[in-house]
C-alpha cells in the first residue's frame, strides 16, 4: 500500500505543470552534465529529450497522456523502493546500532526489566495535592 495517490486523469493544468517540471529538471540535469561532469555530448541530448517532452506537456492536451502515465509510473517504482532503502538504512544503520549500545552498557529506557516482582514506580510526594486543582 502506498501513500502516494497519482492521479492517471489529470487535466491540462497538471499536464502543464507536469512539461514544466519535466523542461525544468532536464535543463539543470544537462547544465551538470554539460558544466560538472564535462559531458556536452550527453548534455546536448538530455536537452533535446526533456526539451520534447516539456513543450509536449506544456501543450496541455491529450497527446503529453502517455508520456505522463509513463513518468507517473516509473517515478511511483522508483519512489517505492527508495522509501524502502532509506527507511531501512536508517532502522540498521541507526536505531539497532542505538538499541544494542544501549543494551551492552545495560540502559533501560522503557522499565522492561521487572524488578521487586511489580511494574508500579513510586513517586515522590511533594504535598501539593491542590496543584491538580486548577491545572490552566
């Protein structure tokens, strides 16, 4: 299940936004082809492919659908399994090693360990039964 809904009939608002984004994202991909990574060959055709779809989107009409429900679709994938990659890199990569120091130098942060037989915790009483009286 996903918590990401696409919306596979958008209208020509979002088909334009879509060809926006996408003339976007390719122009600043070709610039860091082009000036970072010294490619201009790579760069050209990056342009030229994110140039098409972008004025294709930016038409707004039914002919940018099927490059729109083909982006969608690759993008809801590739969302799903880096989701998935980053929540577990940060559950082994952060939490267990958290959780097996904490057990090593013998921290217990939740009172699982039972002790005296009970779970109760005494508190200390100040004496102040009437702070419970008018809390705000």
């Amino acid at each position: 299940m996903s918590l990401v809904r696409i919306n596979w009939r958008p209208d020509a608002r979002e088909l334009r936004g879509f060809g926006a984004t996408v003339a976007v994202g390719f122009g600043v991909i070709g610039l860091a082809l082009r000036f970072w990574l010294e490619r201009p060959q790579a760069s050209l055709w990056v342009w030229i492919v994110g140039g098409a779809i972008g004025v294709v989107g930016l038409t707004g009409t039914r002919l940018a659908l099927p490059l729109y429900w083909a982006w969608m679709g690759v993008a809801f994938v590739i969302g799903n399994v880096i989701s998935r990659v980053v929540m577990a890199a940060l559950y082994y990569g952060l939490f267990t090693p958290m959780g097996l120091f904490m057990r090593l130098f013998g921290e217990d942060k939740l009172r699982l360990k039972r002790r005296e037989g009970t779970y109760w915790i005494d508190l200390r009483d100040d004496g102040a039964d009437t702070r419970h009286e008018r809390q705000f």
